[in-house]
C-alpha cells in the first residue's frame, strides 16, 4: 500500500518547518494603532487613579517594600506622588518627589507619541526598541540616582 501525501493548505506551515521572518500581510492603521492607543489608554487610566487617590497620604498606595527592610528609598520613591503632582500641574512638587520619575514620564510620553504617529503613517514598529548598551546606561543611571540621594550630597534628590 502506497501512501498518498495530501498537500497543506494554502497558507498553512508544514509540519516540522519554522515561519521566520516570512512575509505576512500588511496590517489595518486600525490594527497597528490599537496596541498603543491601549498602552495609552491604561496609563491615562493610571494618572487618574494616582490622581484621585493621593499618595502623599501615607499608606494610600502601600509601602515600598526596599525603604521598609532598609530604611532607604529605591529609585521608584516618590514615583507615586510626583505622577500625582505632574496631574495637578504641580511641575516642582513633582521634581521634588521624585526627578527620575518625572524624566520617564517626560521619556515615555515622547516615546508614545512617536510610536502611535509612525504606526499611524503605516509603520509597523516596535514602542521601544532598546539595545543592550542603552538598557546597562539606563541600568546605570538609575542605580547612582538611588546611591546619590542616600548620600549627604543628594539629600535634594530625596523624596
């Protein structure tokens, strides 16, 4: 008995074969601004929460797990409360709680906005695309942010 080998369906990946890279169809404006019209979505709804519920009142949003069992505050401290300023329009009161913080808003907003602008224009591109070296100097800057304020020299920089 011979048997018949039945051909796959147009379209369909043959056994033991990996799709890498292939050509796939071009997608929707729709589909490829649904993604960061979401991420938007989510952080504005974010913004509000910390806005409508206030994290200068202690313990509103918990406590910092690092500043509880060291008595220091990590990099994120004071995240919180300066996104609450930033939605207040308090720019200084922000800075004060948290500069590193407000610098990533700052960052990530700018990001966003280029990243729905080129997907809009029909680029299908990633939100941010960060290569090992920019991921250590990210790393980087922010462990000698949480170093300086426990120093005597970055006592601006606490929250």
């Amino acid at each position: 008995m011979s048997s018949v080998a039945v051909p796959p369906p147009p379209g369909s990946i043959p056994p033991g074969s990996v799709r890498r890279g292939g050509p796939r169809r071009p997608r929707s404006r729709g589909e490829l601004v649904r993604l960061p019209l979401l991420l938007g979505a989510g952080g504005a709804a974010a913004a509000v929460a910390l806005h409508l519920r206030d994290p200068h009142q202690a313990g509103s949003w918990g406590q910092c797990p690092f500043l509880v069992v060291t008595g220091l505050p990590c990099p994120g401290c004071g995240g919180l409360r300066a996104v609450n300023d930033l939605t207040r329009g308090d720019v200084l009161g922000a800075l004060s709680s948290n500069a590193a913080a407000v610098a990533l808003v700052a960052v990530m907003g700018v990001a966003w906005v280029v990243w729905v602008v080129r997907r809009w224009r029909g680029q299908d591109v990633p939100w941010v695309r960060l290569s090992q070296p920019w991921a250590v100097a990210v790393a980087a800057v922010l462990v000698v942010f949480a170093v300086l304020r426990w120093t005597p020299w970055g006592a601006a920089l606490r929250p």
